[in-house]
C-alpha cells in the first residue's frame, strides 16, 4: 500500500516538476516569467528525492558493492546484511532527528518570495527519513525470521 502512495507520488511530484520548468522556461522566453516557479520546483524534486530513496531502498536498489558478499554462507551474509541495516537504521534516525529540529526551527522563515513556510521543503527530511528507518526494520526482520529458519 504504501508503496503504490509512494509511487503515484512520485509519478505525480516528477510530472509537476517537469511542466512547471518547460511552462516557466517558455513563458520567460516570450516575456511574461512566472515568479517562484524554480522555487516550487526546487521543493518539489527536495520530496521527491526522500520518496524516491525509500522506493529504491524498499526494491534493494541502492547502490552496492556485493561482490564478496555473495560469496558467503547465506547465514554470514544475513548477519552482515542485519548489521549493515543496524547501521544504516541508527544513521538515519539520527537524520530524522536533526530532520524535525530543523523543520521546526524554519517554521517562521518564507520561502523565497512566496507566502510558503520553509519548514515544507525541511519537512521532506524526516518523513522520508522516517519511512526509509520503517523499510529498513521490515527488512530487518525479514532477515532475522530467515536467520531462525
């Protein structure tokens, strides 16, 4: 479920960014610029950027190195692949903590020219945080069930 909220979000954020951009870039071009759009865009790829992390981090498409790995027992390569997560969980809650400090601090401050908080674009911080430390401890405990058995 979530990952189809996540996806239809992405599809979506992505299609926004790229009309608003031509639009925006066309309108300059014959004189009539629209005020903030790059900004609008700017917040918009910021979410769509933690959306679209915890997307490939639920797939286990991230970027990795796996090439010793693989060749290990599967019950040493779980336990790696847990400490690994651990690791990766304690990382980002630590984001997702400064993440909300942060969001509450730019509550005040405007976004750019607009009549938008800055703690919207922060805010991106620690939900997607937030969502990729839940994907991780299912990932967790996927492995630690398969470690069992």
């Amino acid at each position: 479920m979530v990952d189809k909220i996540e996806s239809f979000l992405s599809i979506w954020l992505l299609g926004i960014i790229v009309l608003l951009v031509f639009f925006s870039s066309l309108l300059r071009y014959i004189g009539f610029p629209i005020n903030g759009a790059d900004t609008i865009a700017e917040t918009l790829f910021v979410w769509l950027i933690y959306i679209g992390a915890d997307q490939v981090l639920r797939k286990d498409r991230h970027l990795g190195v796996d090439f010793f790995t693989q060749r290990l027992p599967v019950r040493i390569r779980n336990f790696i692949s847990i400490v690994v997560l651990l690791v990766m969980l304690a990382f980002l809650v630590l984001v997702t903590y400064f993440g909300m400090s942060l969001t509450l601090a730019n509550n005040g401050r405007i976004l750019g020219d607009l009549p938008i908080s800055y703690s919207f674009v922060a805010m991106a911080i620690p939900i997607g945080t937030f969502l990729m430390c839940l994907t991780i401890i299912v990932r967790i405990l996927v492995l630690i069930w398969d470690f069992k058995n």
